[in-house]
C-alpha cells in the first residue's frame, strides 16, 4: 500500500546554543513513546539525554553531531535531525535544512532572538524551510514569551504571532492558554504526560480574547473562508484557524509562536499537534535535482514512489555498528538488495541493511520511500554525494559549502597514533566537507583545517575519544592565500640530458587573475606544437604549483594559466617533462605578476549591555576590525563589524573582561582581503625564517 | 571614472556642499519627498560625495536595519563607478558607519550619547551626519537647535536629514517648504524636495545658502536608478 505522504514530517530542530533544544528532543521521543525515561542533558543520573550520543556531547552538554531520529505522533511520521547550535557547526546545520522539509526555530524565553539565532534563521531563509517557533524557558527568572515574539517580528523580520499564551510565568508558569481551541491546557502526571483541557482561568479570558482577535485579523489574510467566518462573526470552526496558518506558514509568511518549558514537561504536546498542523508534508514542499545528461539543467523531483529512485547521502557517521550513511529519498523507492548509482563517481552500489535510526540505536527495515530519511550501511560515499537509479544521470544541487579559514598542525605521539589519526582523518573529511586535511610536504606535518578554534578542537578530542590517536595540536593559524593581481608571461624550457632518454618540454603562455573561482586552465594552443597527449601534462604542473606560494607558503588561488605555444621532442618529451616545464614556467612568472597575500575576513557581531557599546567598538578597532555598524535595541547594543581572523584568537576573553561577562559575540566568515603591507612584510619575513630554518 | 571625475561631475557640485557648506560649521540640509519616492537613494548620493572628499560620515537610520542601509551604499557606489580601485572602495567605507535605531528607541539624548561614545572612544569622528527617518511631527525647533548646539560641540560640520511630507497636507511656507517641516525651514541652509511630474523624477532645490545657482532650480533623478542628473 502507498505511504501516506501528507502524513510524513522532516523537521530539524535549530536554535541558538543553551536554547534547550536538546531537552525539547528528549521530551519529544518521550511523548512519543519512542523512549521510556527522561535523562537531562546535564543530568545527574550520568546517562545524557538520547540525542547526545557522542561521548563528547554528554560531557559538554552540547550537540556537536546531529543525530537523526524518527517517531511518530497522532498518525505522522516524524523524522527529527537534532542540529548544534554553535557557529563553528553551521555546516551541519546548513546540511540538515537542505534535506528537511520544516523546522522548529527554538527561542530562550529569557535570552530571546540571540545572535545564532539570526544566523540559523538566515540558513533557513536561504533554503527556504517553513519554520514555527517554540518559546522554551517559560519557567525561568525573567522570561518574557511576549518580548521575545517581538523580537521575532524585529530581528528577524519574521510576520510571528503568538497562538497561545503562557498561564503565569517563571516560578509561576503552569500552562498554556490555546488561543486557537481557546482553552486552557495544563500537564498533568509525573512527567506532565497528562494533558487536562479546562476553560481559560477568568483572569485570563479578557486578555486571551483580544490576542485571539488580534491573531484571527493576522491570519485571516490567508484564508478567503476565514475572513468571511470572521466579518460575521459568532463561533469559528477551529479547521478554518488551523488552515490558514498552515497556508501562511508555508508560504513563510507567518511564523506560529508557541511557549512552555521542556525541562518542566509543560507545552510539548501541544507543539507537537502543531508540527503535524502547521509543517509541510514531502509534497508540500518543491524540491529541484540536476539533470546531468542535459548540461545540468534543472528538473522537479516528484516525490512519486513509482518513479526512479533520487536520494541525497546529506551525513555519514562512523559509529559502533559500522559507517552509517544518512540519506534522504525524493522520489522513488529504495529496498534491500537493491543495486543503485552514485551520481559523483558513476559506481554501482548495492544496498544491504537499510535502519531507521533513533539516535544510536537502529530499527531494521525493508525499504523506504519519497520523503523517507534512513541510513543504510557499508556505503563507500562522500557527504552530499546523490544515489540514483540505472539510466537516471541526475544530482541534488550542491550545498553551500564554506572555505575553512583556520589550520593547525597534529602530531601523532607514536606509530599506533599515526595509523588511528590517518583512519580518523579519512572518516572526519568525509563526514564533514568543512574540515579539510592535508600533509605539507615541507614539514611532514598533517594539518587539519576547519571553521573555528572549537571546530578543530571537536575533531581532534574525537580522535583521541573514538580512535584512540593521541596527538599533540599546534597552535592555531590563519589560512592565508597567495593570488595574483596582473598578467604576467612565460617562456620556459626544461631540458635535462644526462645519459639515457632525455626530458624536454617547452611551454609559452601567461597567468592571468582570475575574478571567480580558484584556478583555471585554457588550452590555447594551435599547430600542435606541443602535442595533445602533453597537454593534461602542463595542467597537472601548474595544479601542482598552486599547492603552496613563494610568499608565505599559503595556497595559490584566483589563478588563469593560459598556454599559447611550446614545443616538444619527438624522443625525449614526456608526461614528467611537461610537468616540470610548467611548474618552471609558473615560479618564472609568479613572482612577476605581483602575488599578494589575502586573509579571511570574519563577518563579526558583538551583543551586549549598551553601556559597553564604546568599549566593545575600541577593541574591535584595535583588531583591525571595520565597524559596519551598530542596531540600538534600546537597553543593548549589537555591533557588526569586519575583521580579520587572526587578529580574533583569544578575543572571547578580552571581550569577557571589557564587559564582565554580559557580550557574546559569534563570528562567520565572510570574504578574502588582502593583507595589509606591514603585515604581508612580517608574514614573508616569517615564512623566509622558517624555510631556512629547516 | 576616476575618483576626481566622479567628484566634480557630481551634478551635487551645483549645491556648493564641498567649499561651503562644510566649511561653515553646523550646516542643516533637508531632502523632502513623499513616502517611496527616493530620499534615502538621495541622501547615500550626498553621503557618498562627502566621503569620495575625504569625509568621515555616520549614517543613522531609524527604524531600518545595517543591512539594507549598507546594500544601498553598495548598490548607489555600483551604479556611479566607473574603475574606482578595490583599494579605494575599502577606503571608502571606512569612512562609513552605520548606526540603526529602532523608531521607538530613538531619541535626542541617546543619539548624543552615542555620538560622544564614538568620538571620546576614537572610534569614529564623523563630519558629516546622515539621520534618515527622523520624526519632525513629533520633534520640534528646540531638539533641531539643541542638534545644532551638539554638532558644534563634538565638530560634525552638517547634517542632512530626510523628512516625509504628504500629498494631502497643503500647508507650506513662504519658500514652498511643504509640512511637517514648514515652520522651521528657516533652521536649514539646503532644502531639496523630489517631485515626480509627467514621467520624470525631480529634485527642486527650495534653498540653498550656497549655490551657484537661483533657487528654484530643478536637477533630474534618472527614475530608473534614482541617481542625481544635471536638467
């Protein structure tokens, strides 16, 4: 029998860090039934909550890996990804809003919309998830559900309403008031499993009628059947309210709010009927593949299970059963046994087990279908990486992926460290597009490279934790790049002849600055002067060059090689010889073609008391930072400004010290510039010193 | 075209911003226009003169976020440019800062506070103020003439303001200078107000203490990109 799609839900689970988010998760899969106890994320019975699995997790009460889980609720499939909140992780937040189909955005009832927040909503904004907002904490010293919807509404430009109300708050806080059911709902029992419907208390009916008033005139914009029902008035079947904010929230052009505290077992349930009235379904939401036999174009996937099969391996993990491959199905269905392709290596795979995962423990099914997300195992695959079936050439479009910005070098302690470290290495790059590896051939040493401190330093507690590799880190640096800024010419021969065949090869040509992109090779040359089966030869030696620059030994890009004559010996050209012509001819032509030095720029942005907003300004300045600009909320200021990351180490500690511990800043990358020229001179004195010390 | 082409082709050289009124301290200038006419593409146009001058210039912007307020900067820049180098469009915006105020939040008083904040921290020491959104219904002649006290104080040499008037508010002073700003035009020594008429976009100049030219004069906003021309 077909699946039911308008009964599947794909939601992620996004927040700011410390929101509650993975308590919220917890209390989810316990409603759910899908677990039998409740463990808090920090809590004192040592077991964690169920979404934290990593060891790592447990001990630092955050989510560093999201981990998918299903469950169900009143008749839906959910399928939950439980995604970090701290920037550094962005990556796996960008990966799980590519594959789901809606999101809950949730909020600190006292903190409000905080600086992640405007990131993750932004991530969302750009794949255009549907989201609803739960404000947690309601308990909390402080909390202020309202101020937080109107920070919805400024910060984030979202068109939020709230569509239930709290009954009290902080120590006070007992229920909810449903502004759609217009009813008060409390949670009863030990774990507030026992949801008890009443009437709204009196105290709050005046003030519940007019923020229902106030919410129908909002919502009835999207519902020709409920401004009708409004305009003459008396009761209004709830199904026409609960239409028109679905409509509105797919068409992101409404925001349902909701409150309560996970942590309290209060307003869970409720969120959940609203993740099932308010969320997309799979075929709510359009979905584009590219099709690879017509240069790319793009086509709508359409979530039929009788179609051929497209999915997205959007997360793999190597866990204790083994590699985990997560992936998400289009359209088509996948079974046991079945033999599929993937789309960026061309190779046959054939699928074993196929699991449902909730957290870290697994359920074995048969197949899956459109909408579906499961891990299979013993996948040999890549992140990102889009499975088909035979005779379908197609790919998901890409994911945004960012440059890493950040490098630092490991040194395993012993032989043992060296062989856990390179299968740790393996595992983490293909797990995580963001986190690069490499070995610089001048020093021996690996580097690993990333997106922040903590970043990296995840990785490598990971490879001590899960791979036993002890390494020692070195400490943090830039990831500089080397580009040029003018055309410059080559004429280069190499010719070597010492008994034996000889090498020769001869390649003319200039390098040029490329606008967008990292290197490109043209091919300009007629007459056949340098013969076709050389050609690849002088692209492969000029890739080569680009690994590492005379300047500081950063890597080359925004690079054009154009090859426009040469020449070549009947007996003594050769692969090798066209190699080393080109990698001759770009040192000739480099240095000529004036490289500079460019840093990653960090798009910062500092929030706190506005007291310090002068002193937070200075020492930003002092950091070579730009100050874009500063957003007066009223009590607190948020500062934004431009600056380089390497003026950014140890920032959180000054920062903590100039405004005793009241500003959080959170920082992304944002563009390449170009060093300073004091700055560039120190980083070639520096690279000179180190080369001849070697 | 080069940074000195880009300056004295500037159709605003009309206005005699660059040797007056600067030099003059604590000069007030007024963009009108009705709602969704221009006046802040307007307003990035005079800022974006001041700073190809040399100028230090702090944009405020009530009730709208840096974001936009810097895209306008970028897009305005884009479409006058003709080969200003990378070098000298980040030295451009170096000498630009924005500060958002959210309509509520706004007030005298904190502007100062900020201001002083920027200037004693050596943060930022602007020249020249952009205040975009500023409430002339609900602010009088007293918080113009304390502003004026201030610039004096802290040396900020002018500040350009845009102010939103209404089709059906017929009140206007003796100068044409239409409500909520009728009553006080005196206190500004260039007004300019942007009057769409039979297709065309124009940019009247109602006073102006500098000009070479007679007030009444009209300059000519291309409707497309709502860049200043010479009529």
């Amino acid at each position: 029998m077909a699946r039911d799609l308008s009964k599947v839900r794909n939601i992620g689970i996004s927040a700011h860090i410390d929101s509650g988010k993975t308590t919220l998760t917890e209390r989810i899969l316990f409603y759910t039934n899908r677990i039998h106890a409740i463990h808090e994320v920090r809590g004192k019975d040592g077991v964690g909550a169920k979404m934290d699995s990593m060891e790592l997790e447990k001990e630092r009460g955050i989510t560093i890996q999201s981990a998918a889980t299903y469950t169900s609720w009143k008749g839906h499939d959910i399928n939950i990804i439980d995604t970090p909140g701290h920037v550094d992780f962005t990556i796996e937040v960008e990966r799980a809003l590519r594959v789901l189909d809606g999101a809950i955005l949730v909020l600190c009832s006292v903190g409000g919309v905080q600086s992640q927040s405007i990131t993750v909503n932004r991530q969302m904004a750009r794949y255009r998830v549907p989201r609803i907002a739960f404000v947690n904490k309601c308990d909390r010293t402080g909390a202020n559900p309202q101020r937080v919807t109107s920070q919805l509404r400024e910060k984030l430009e979202l068109n939020a309403h709230m569509i239930q109300m709290p009954i009290g708050l902080e120590n006070d806080f007992d229920g909810i008031v449903d502004l759609v059911k217009m009813k008060a709902i409390y949670f009863d029992g030990d774990n507030g499993e026992i949801l008890r419907e009443v009437d709204i208390p009196a105290a709050l009916a005046d003030e519940a009628a007019e923020r229902r008033e106030a919410l129908l005139e909002e919502i009835s914009m999207f519902s020709e059947e409920l401004m009708e029902a409004v305009l003459e008035g008396g009761d209004i079947d709830p199904a026409l309210i609960y239409d028109a904010i679905r409509k509105g929230t797919l068409a992101l052009e409404f925001t349902p709010v909701f409150v309560g505290s996970a942590y309290k077992n209060k307003g869970i349930q409720p969120l959940l009927d609203g993740v099932a009235a308010y969320l997309p379904c799979p075929t709510d939401v359009v979905n584009f593949a590219l099709d690879l036999s017509k240069d790319e174009q793009e086509f709508r996937v359409t979530n039929h299970p009788d179609d051929k099969l497209i999915m997205l391996a959007f997360k793999l993990e190597d866990g204790r059963y083994g590699q985990l491959t997560y992936i998400r199905t289009y359209q088509g269905r996948l079974s046991k046994g079945d033999t599929v392709f993937n789309s960026r290596t061309g190779k046959k795979v054939k699928i074993g087990r196929l699991v449902r995962m909730h957290a870290d423990e697994m359920e074995e099914i048969d197949s899956c279908g459109p909408g579906d997300i499961v891990a299979l195992f013993g996948i040999d695959c890549a992140s990102g990486d889009t499975f088909t079936a035979e005779g379908l050439a197609a790919s998901m479009s890409s994911m945004h992926i960012p440059e890493p910005v950040i490098s630092l070098a490991v040194i395993p302690v012993d032989n043992k460290a060296q062989t856990n470290m390179s299968k740790a290495l393996n595992r983490f790059t293909k797990e995580d597009p963001t986190f690069r590896t490499y070995v610089d051939h001048e020093t021996g040493e690996t580097i690993i490279s990333g997106m922040g401190e903590l970043h990296l330093d995840v990785y490598i507690e990971r490879m001590k934790r899960e791979y036993k590799a002890e390494v020692q880190a070195g400490a943090p640096q830039v990831a500089y790049r080397e580009t040029i800024t003018m055309q410059s010419p080559f004429d280069y021969t190499h010719k070597k002849q010492t008994g034996g065949s000889g090498q020769y090869g001869r390649v003319a040509g200039y390098l040029e600055p490329l606008d967008e992109g990292e290197y490109e090779f043209v091919d300009a040359i007629v007459g056949g002067v340098i013969p076709r089966e050389y050609i690849p030869s002088c692209d492969k030696g000029f890739q080569k060059s680009l690994a590492k620059g005379s300047l500081c030994g950063a890597a080359i890009t925004g690079v054009r090689a154009v090859i426009n004559d040469g020449a070549s010996h009947s007996v003594d050209s050769s692969d090798i010889a066209f190699q080393l012509a080109a990698q001759g001819a770009f040192k000739e032509a480099y240095l000529k073609a004036r490289p500079v030095i460019m840093e990653p720029i960090m798009k910062v942005a500092v929030e706190g008391p506005s007291e310090f907003q002068g002193s937070v300004m200075g020492s930003l300045n002092q950091r070579r930072g730009m100050i874009i600009g500063t957003v007066e909320e009223g009590t607190y200021t948020v500062v934004e400004a431009e600056v380089p990351l390497s003026e950014m180490f140890g920032y959180s500690t000054a920062l903590r010290s100039l405004t005793q511990g009241k500003a959080e800043f959170t920082m992304e990358f944002a563009t390449f510039k170009q060093v300073p020229k004091s700055i560039s001179e120190e980083l070639i004195k520096k690279y000179q010193a180190e080369k001849k010390g070697q | 075209m080069a940074k000195e082409e880009l300056i004295s082709g500037n159709p605003l050289r009309v206005l005699g911003l660059d040797n007056k009124a600067e030099a003059a301290t604590q000069s007030l200038g007024l963009v009108m226009a009705r709602a969704g006419l221009g006046k802040t593409a307007i307003l990035v146009q005079i800022a974006l003169d001041s700073m190809l001058r040399g100028n230090r210039v702090l944009h405020v912007a009530i009730g709208e976020t840096i974001e936009k307020t810097r895209e306008r900067y970028e897009d305005t820049l884009s479409k006058m440019v003709g080969d200003l180098s990378e070098e000298e469009i980040g030295e451009l915006s170096r000498r630009r800062m924005i500060m958002t105020f959210k309509e509520h939040v706004f007030s005298r008083g904190m502007l100062e506070e900020r201001l002083k904040d920027l200037i004693q921290q050596d943060v930022f020491a602007p020249d020249c103020l952009i205040v975009d959104g500023y409430d002339f219904d609900g602010n009088g002649r007293k918080h113009l003439e304390d502003l004026k006290q201030l610039m004096a104080e802290l040396g900020i040499a002018v500040i350009w303001f845009s102010a939103v008037c209404h089709r059906d508010d017929p009140r206007v002073s003796a100068d044409g200078v239409p409500a909520p700003c009728h009553t006080i035009d005196d206190l500004f020594e260039v007004i300019l107000l942007i009057r769409p008429k039979d297709k065309v976009i124009k940019l009247d100049i109602l006073r102006c203490a500098y000009c070479e030219v007679e007030p009444g004069t009209t300059l000519l906003l291309d409707p497309s990109t709502l860049l200043i021309q010479k009529s």
